[in-house]
C-alpha cells in the first residue's frame, strides 16, 4: 500500500511530522492500524 511505503520511507529520514500526518491521512482513509 502506497501510504504504508510513504510512512516507512519517512521514518527511515528521521521525518515524525510526515510519519504523524501519513499516519492521520491513512486512518481518515480507513486504513486499519494494523496494516500500517
């Protein structure tokens, strides 16, 4: 899933902000927790 990619590469950069709000855009998304 493109979001989960997005969120893995932002905490391998060291980015919390980017990982906070991919993590708050894939729930809105319905993304379930345990995917990401």
């Amino acid at each position: 899933m493109e979001v989960v990619n997005e969120i893995s590469r932002a905490l391998q950069l060291g980015d919390l902000n980017t990982v906070q709000k991919k993590i708050k855009e894939a729930l809105e998304e319905g993304v379930s927790a345990e995917t990401i």
